[in-house]
C-alpha cells in the first residue's frame, strides 16, 4: 500500500482532484495522512470526496458543513467545487460527496449542511467595479450564457432545494430545511423583487431513530410544558454583521451561532464532529469549546485555510495546559 503525505495527495489522484467518481484503485489505496493532529483536533488537506472515500465506517458523530456555492467564490485551487458549468453538475458533485460521508457517519449520527442559492445571470463577464459587480472578477459560470430552462437571466436557481431532494433521491432522510435568518446582510443592489435575506441548514439522518439531545436545544415555552422544541428559523447575523474584535481571514466563514444547536443536539459527549468543507474550522472549534472529550476532524482542499485552522487549533491547544 502505497503512503503519501497531504501535499502528495491532492496531486495523487491522476485525474482532476475535483471530479468525484473518478477515482481509480490505485489511488484508492492511498493511506491518509494528516495535515495536523492535536489531541482533539485532525485535519486533512485535499479533495474531500477522495478523503471521505478512504475514512473507516461509522466513525464519526456527526457532520456539520457548508460547502462552496455555486458560482460564488473562486478559491484559485484546481478540483474545488462550485465553479461547474451547469447548477446539476454542482448538485451531481455535491450529492457524491456527502454520499461517501454516509459511510462514514454512524447509524444515529446527522448531517447538517448550510447552502445558500444563485441567481443565474446570463450577462457575460463583467469588468465593472460596481458595488454589485465586487465579487464578479472571475469567470463566474452563471454569467455566462445558459442551456435549459433553468439557466436564463434573473432565474433563481433554487440550488439548496434541488440539493436536498437530490439527497432524499440518494436514500437521506431529510428532517428540516432550516432558515438561517441574516437580520442584516450585505446589501443587494437590486429594484425588481425582495432582497436575499437567508439561506439553509439542511438537517439530514440515515434511519428512523438517530441520536438528538431534545433537552439541550429546546426552548422556553408559556404553555403546559417548561419547554419546547427549537423553532426552524434562526436569528443569526453573519460573521461581517457581528462586532468583535477577532476577524478570520477566510472569507466564507460561517457565524458560530449557527452550528450550535446542530452540535449541541447532535454530537454527544465524547462523539466525533467531522466537517469536509471545514474552510478556517469554526464547526471543529465550536464541536471542541463544547468539552465533554468532543473532538473533531477537518478537510479542507485549501492549504491556505488549514494553516488558518492549525494556528486556531494550536491555541487551543495551548489553553488545555
Ligand atoms: C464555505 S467555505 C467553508 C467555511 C467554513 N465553514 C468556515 O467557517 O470557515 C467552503 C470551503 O470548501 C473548500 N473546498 C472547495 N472545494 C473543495 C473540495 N473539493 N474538497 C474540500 N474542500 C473544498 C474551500 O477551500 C473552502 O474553504
């Protein structure tokens, strides 16, 4: 059995590290090795449909994520997801990789994904530097011009939707689509519909019966019980929204508000968070600052992101002793 390090890895695959399902047995025997290693803490560096594909059965807890959206961000890195030609190409890759996650994850563990939607543009590459224009200096593949009905100017595309009922298709449970309710977010430059105020968290199971701590998210109710259950949308202001005086590098770091209910309901004492998309790692702290021996493993296929993580993860490290 062939053992490479992270840096060989990505480069290991002899196919785009990006299209999952392309995998061959050769790298397929490819042994993992991590980027780091703390006592609660392991990172990988790569593409996470090929890590996940070399990860033991039911392993982990619980998966908390948000992958890259579609046509949102350029993260400069060959095999990252997000930039396809076609919103189902995206899907299609999406779905696999959570697909090789379910291995992975144990029979009563959850998936909870935040995915937010796109507009299809159709106006070709813009070279403005309009307020609206900022994020466009790459070649986003909704700009360009589309086949089919739902690629045509001013479509949304329903993306997180699609998503889900493509995962339902691929045997998940779906238990919520959850709102994530951004009080307020970057303003839209718009004049001709409402602006974009939310996204989603899915929350997906594998079977009937899974492990949900009811009584550490429920709420205070007036009613004949103390309490009741969570409602599904969730006041929660991004991460630029929020005033504090840490500010990440990463630029899609999601708030950790938002994947506390996921953790505190989903990941027991000592369990295992797993996050494939785990960008500056705020899914792996917030599952580790919960203590109760959590731990918590990353993939990232961003080098730049992981060392984020790490020097987060050191300091962690360092205020245990
Ligand atoms: C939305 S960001 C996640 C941010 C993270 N939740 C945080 O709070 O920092 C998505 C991440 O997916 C990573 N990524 C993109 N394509 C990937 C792939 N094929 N495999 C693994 N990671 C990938 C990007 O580098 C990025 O860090």
């Amino acid at each position: 059995m062939q053992i490479l390090n992270h840096n060989d890895l990505s480069l290991a695959q002899g196919t785009d590290p990006g299209e999952p399902g392309k995998l061959t047995e050769d790298n397929l025997s490819v042994q993992l090795t991590p980027y780091f290693s703390s006592s609660q803490i392991t990172l990988y560096r790569g593409d996470a449909a090929i890590l996940l594909s070399k990860m033991p059965n039911d392993s982990v807890d619980c998966i908390v994520t948000s992958p890259p959206y579609y046509g949102k961000r350029d993260y400069g890195i060959v095999g990252q997801l997000g930039l396809e030609d076609h919103p189902q190409a995206y899907i299609d890759k999406l779905v696999e990789v959570f697909s090789r996650a379910k291995r992975i994850l144990k029979p009563a563990g959850s998936l909870w994904i935040n995915i937010g939607d796109t507009y299809w543009s159709g106006k070709g590459r813009s070279h403005g530097e309009d307020a609206k224009q900022k994020n466009r200096r790459f070649n986003r593949p909704q700009d360009k011009r589309g086949t089919g009905p739902w690629c045509v100017p001013k479509q949304l595309l329903l993306i997180p939707h699609r998503f889900a009922i493509a995962m339902q298709e691929d045997g998940w449970v779906v238990r919520n689509d959850n709102v994530w309710y951004k009080p307020a977010p970057i303003p839209d430059p718009i004049a001709d519909r409402c602006s974009l105020a939310h996204e989603y968290v899915f929350h997906f199971v594998k079977q009937r019966k899974y492990y949900f701590n009811a009584k550490a998210v429920a709420i205070p109710s007036n009613g004949k019980r103390e309490t009741k259950p969570p409602f599904s949308v969730w006041i929660v202001p991004t991460v630029s929204e929020q005033t504090t005086s840490y500010r990440k590098k990463h630029i899609a770091a999601f708030p950790e508000q938002l994947v506390s209910l996921p953790i505190l309901a989903t990941c027991p004492p000592n369990g295992i968070l797993l996050d494939p998309f785990c960008g500056s790692g705020t899914a792996l702290f917030a599952a580790i600052a919960r203590g109760e021996g959590r731990k918590a493993i990353g993939i990232d296929i961003s080098e730049e992101a992981l060392q984020e993580t790490k020097s987060i993860a050191d300091l962690f490290e360092k205020c245990r002793v």
